[in-house]
C-alpha cells in the first residue's frame, strides 16, 4: 500500500545542511542553516543553560507526564518575557509547544476550527508558514512585505492590501528580526498597522522567535505590546530555540489573548484538545531550563548578558557586511540597519550556484544569508566571494 505513495521534494534547505557537509573543499561557509555560531564556528549551549540542567538533574522530583498544556511556570515567565506590561492582567489561554513550530500548527489548527478561511501573509517569509498554514486547511493570501531590489519595506503596499481583507481573517506578522529579510516595521509602522487590524476585526497571529537579536530584548517585543494593546483578541506563537539556545530542545508556546476569562478557558480547552489528539504531552525539558532560569535573578542576568553579547557581534557582522558588499550594490547599506540573523540579497538563483560551485559558499537559492553563522575571521573573505560575481 505504500507504493501509492508520491515521493516529497527535500526540503532545499535541509537538503543544503547534506551538500555543505559531504564537500571537502576548505574555507567552505555555510552562511544557509539558521543557527547562531559563535567565533569557533559552534552553537555554544548557554552558560545559564547549562547551570538550570545541573540544577534540574539534582532537584527535579520525577519524570511523569507534564499534560497537554505543559510547564504553568514555564508559561507565565515567558508571557511576561515577551508581553511585558500590554499583558500583565490580561485574560490568556496558553499551552507549551514542541517549539515554534508547534505553536503556529496548533494556531493554524484552532483557527481553523473556529472558522477561519484566510490568512494573509507577507511576502516573501519564512518557507514552512505558507506550508503550515495550508496543510491545517487555511486560505494563504500573500500581502507585499519587502522589496528585494531596493531592500525596503513596502509598508504603504502592505496597508493597501490589509485594507481588503474581512472581518475574521487571520494576518501573520513577524515581532522583530523578520525572517528571511531582517527588515522590521519602525514603532510608527506597528501603531498603524495594529490600528487597521483592530478596524478590520482582523485576528493577528504574532510570530516572535529571536527577541533579543536584534534591538535588545525589550526593543524586540515592543511591536508586539503595541498590537496587544490595540486589539481585543491576538494569538501569539512563541519560540525558545534561538534567545534561549534550545534548538533541539523544541521549547516554544502558544499563547491567545481573549477578551475575557471564560473565553480564555474555552480557548485553551480547544488548544488542549487539538494538541492531544496532534502529540498527546509537550517535551518537558527546555521549558523546564527556561522555567529555571526566568525564575532566578542570578540565572536571568547571566542568560540576558550572554544574549546581549551575542546581539552585539551580529550587529557588528552586519556593519562590516553592508561596508564591504556596498561597494557592488549600494543597496545593501540597508544590512547595517536590518536586525536578527539574516538578510535577502538581490541575487539570483544563478549567482548563488555559481558562488556554492567557485567558492564553496552556501546560502539557499533564494539568497538569504545567516548572518548570525559568520565567524569574524571569514566576513573579508565572504565578501570578496560576492564581489567577484
């Protein structure tokens, strides 16, 4: 029975991680898998991280079940983490997740389940949205986000667009550090587009995975609190793996902010049902990690520290990028003022083979490069690869 099965295309990005690792040329970068490295070319685990464990291995009383919804600590820290004072008080279902992507299944899934046919989507954005959204049964309608070219938001274009959807559909939008093109709404940008959706009775879904990348831990989050204090319901899919270094751990958490406490209740029952009859319970450990360090001043500070430096050496990445590649494409002054770990140069899919064949430079067809994956060391050399095009 099987064989009435149609085989997938690979991902192009997984598919990338194979071909980067099976060539032996030296001086191959790999700026395509969307991990931080730090200056020796790793994925350091967090020092805070690591001391949460040791204190979890010695405390933590058992290894049972933690239930559909998952870590109640975890949950809270993290709301207050990323909301700040626009949640404090405010009526929320919330379950833990098997990372990021397991809170936009399970938005798209309730979505759906509540009658949703369309979410809009900015274009272009991160591949496995679109795929995510379709596959629980939903309308992608794309809006125009950000122009390539000239590397900038098209944000009078995004109004235009938003401006004809109806009341009850869905809009996705990035909080910060955007993925693939690292271009963000200034906080003018955010009141607006928070204003049009509140007018529209349009339901916003907030993907938020690098807070801290960017601007800064608070600064990352603020288009986000903006949203929440303009409109009367949201949903808001959180991910550990990058601020907190938990890429295997799948630790994330979905979160909906309703009008009041019986619609909170009522939501969360329905989250709790789809992720039961979806993978039944939650992984316990990295909410756990987070729950321990969220909870603990000394813990806390050390994690905000490491996060904070690791912000700095991508932002100066990023200076010395836009210096060297504008002397080919003066457009691409705009990296210095894009935040996160990627950027989407104006390159075509012929020109990023040429550079995976000539130079042993890996980044997906699409252009995007991983900022966040540079050692110092390489980013002369890298730039003299793409200058040579």
């Amino acid at each position: 029975m099987f064989d009435a099965l149609a085989r997938q295309p690979d991902d192009p990005l997984l598919a990338l991680i194979g071909l980067f690792r099976t060539d032996a040329r030296a001086g191959k970068v790999d700026l395509g898998v969307g991990v931080y490295r730090d200056e020796t070319g790793a994925t350091p685990i967090f020092r805070a991280v690591k001391a949460a464990e040791r204190r979890l291995v010695e405390t933590q009383p058992t290894k049972a079940y933690v239930g559909p919804e998952g870590n109640p600590v975890f949950l809270d820290h993290l709301w207050t983490l990323t909301t700040g004072e626009a949640g404090k008080g405010r009526a929320t279902a919330a379950l833990q997740t098997p990372g990021g992507s397991g809170a936009l299944r399970l938005a798209a899934d309730l979505m759906a389940l509540m009658g949703t046919r369309r979410i809009w989507l900015g274009l272009p954005s991160w591949p496995n949205h679109a795929a995510i959204f379709k596959v629980a049964g939903l309308e992608v309608v794309g809006y125009p986000f950000f122009d390539v070219p000239s590397q900038t938001v098209l944000f009078d274009r995004m109004m235009e667009a938003l401006s004809g959807a109806s009341a009850g559909d869905a809009v996705l939008l990035h909080a910060s550090c955007h993925n693939p093109t690292g271009a963000n709404l200034t906080d003018d940008q955010w009141r607006a587009v928070s204003d049009l959706i509140a007018a529209r009775g349009l339901l916003p879904l907030v993907d938020i995975a690098y807070q801290g990348y960017g601007r800064g831990l608070e600064e990352d989050a603020a288009g986000l609190r903006t949203l929440l204090s303009a409109v009367p319901e949201a949903l808001v899919a959180v991910s550990c793996s990058k601020s907190f270094g938990l890429y295997r751990e799948r630790t994330g958490a979905i979160y909906a902010a309703c009008g009041n406490a019986e619609t909170a209740l009522s939501v969360r029952s329905n989250l709790a049902s789809l992720a039961r009859t979806n993978y039944s319970m939650p992984p316990d450990h990295g909410a756990a990690v987070v729950a321990t360090i969220l909870g603990d001043a000394a813990l806390k500070a050390d994690w905000m520290a490491e996060l904070e430096t690791m912000r700095q050496r991508i932002t100066s990445i990023r200076e010395r990028l836009a210096a060297g590649l504008s002397a080919r494409w003066q457009v691409l002054t705009a990296i210095r003022a894009q935040e996160g770990m990627f950027s989407l140069l104006p390159l075509e899919e012929a020109d990023v083979m040429k550079l995976r064949a000539e130079h042993a430079l890996y980044m997906p067809a699409s252009g995007r490069i991983n900022i966040a994956g540079l050692k110092s060391a390489e980013v002369d050399a890298v730039i003299e690869k793409f200058l040579s095009l």
